[in-house]
C-alpha cells in the first residue's frame, strides 16, 4: 500500500470473519482498531503498534464511541470502517420471540448504525474520502426453504438498502459504501453444522473460506470506483435455484 498508513476499524473481530479481515488488513500494512465483546480476552489478537483492541458491545453507543475516539487518538484518522459484527439463528418465523428480534436489531442494525454515523462523521471532517464495507447475507437476496431465517434477513436485506442509499448520499465526498453478501462460509458459527448440509448452500458445491471474505472485503475497500455495490461471495447461490 503506496503512502501512508491507514486506519481501518472491525466489529465483531475476536473470530471467524472478522478475525480473518483484521489479519488481512494488517498483513497489508494497515492500522487497526478491532473490536468485539472481549477481544482483549479473547486470545485472538495481542495488542501493538499497529493494532488496538477495543472491547464492548457494538450496539451500545458508548461503545461505538471509545472505537472511534481510540482509532483517532492512536492514529490520526478512520479512513475505512467493516461492519462485520453481526448475530444469525435459524428458527421458522412464529417461533421468533421479542426477544430475539431485540437482539437481532442491537446487534445487526444498531450495531451498523452507531459507528458508521461516527465514522461516515469523521471522514467528512478529514476531507480525503474512505471507505465503509458491511457483512451482510447472501440468503437476503436468495432465500432458501430449509434454512428457516426470515427475521435475521429483515437486518440483513436493512443493510444491502442502506448501503445503497449511503453510497448515493456521500459518493460526492468520496465516500464510498459496500457490502459483502457471503453464503455458507467455515466458521466457528457452522463448526455443528455437517459438511455436506454447508456444501449443499452452493450450486458450487463447495464452502466459502474465511480468506476469501477477507479477499473480497480488501478489495471494496480499495477499489477506488466502486460504490454501491452489493458482492456476493457464495458459489453463485444468489442467482436461483439449484
């Protein structure tokens, strides 16, 4: 990466996807603020010159607000931001409670809210434009009978809208605003789940990796022209039937 190093934050970065982007980021030469619930104890990460850990929910304010200020205080300015911190369970839709739509909306959509309002913020103040990039479903687009999801796709679908209206809204501050819409992927959230049921979710027949999230996230936020954009990562799922 020509130039001077930039700041990147990611939510939800003690595991999984998140975990897999933040390495990437920083084998890339980037700085990072990562955050999850406990990432300091999580094991995942050791804080380090180019790299600081913030704990605390994503869907509280305050939280978002410790991100952003750690990420100035340590280095200088937010030049791009991953919304990757997200919650998913499967349950036929009359047996979703009020609790568990709460739970959703904290994580999945406060979450977002919060810290890219702040970020979208200070990137306008910085002048030099950035790049904002969300993990959301391919299942959003391409819903399948034998994964009962219809309340966590209410989040997610949320997400591929806003994206689209926030690349609208800032693209002449060059401010750009993407997401990543992977299928199945292996994760510690599927570690229960068989390998041919994961298979199954792609017409590829095969289970997305972790790298290959981080690929596709790396590139959105360097592809200086892309705005807007919805790109999904799983075998060809969100084409149809298969």
């Amino acid at each position: 990466m020509a130039g001077e190093a930039k700041t990147v934050i990611v939510t939800g970065a003690s595991q999984g996807i998140g975990a897999g982007v933040a390495k990437a980021f920083l084998d890339r030469g980037y700085r990072v603020v990562a955050n999850s619930r406990r990432i300091t104890k999580s094991g995942a990460f050791s804080a380090s010159d180019h790299l600081a850990l913030v704990d605390g929910d994503v869907g509280d304010p305050q939280t978002a607000t410790k991100i952003a200020e750690t990420a100035v205080a340590r280095f200088g300015s937010i030049n791009a931001l991953v919304n990757n911190a997200g919650i998913f369970f499967t349950k036929r839709f009359t047996d979703y409670t009020a609790e568990d739509f709460r739970s959703l909306v904290s994580t999945n959509l406060e979450g977002f809210l919060y810290i890219t309002q702040l970020v979208i913020r200070r990137m306008l103040s910085q002048k030099t434009g950035g790049s904002v990039v969300t993990i959301t479903a391919s299942l959003a687009d391409n819903p399948i009978a034998g994964v009962p999801a219809a309340i966590p796709m209410i989040t997610k679908g949320g997400l591929n809208a806003v994206t689209r209206q926030l690349a609208m809204e800032y693209a002449r501050e060059g401010i750009r605003v993407n997401a990543v819409a992977p299928g199945a992927v292996a994760t510690p959230l599927h570690k229960d789940t068989p390998e041919d049921v994961m298979k199954g979710l792609s017409p590829m027949g095969r289970v997305s990796t972790v790298s290959e999230i981080a690929d596709a996230v790396l590139y959105l936020t360097e592809a200086q022209t892309v705005t807007g954009e919805v790109l999904h990562v799983d075998g060809g799922a969100h084409r149809g039937k298969w």
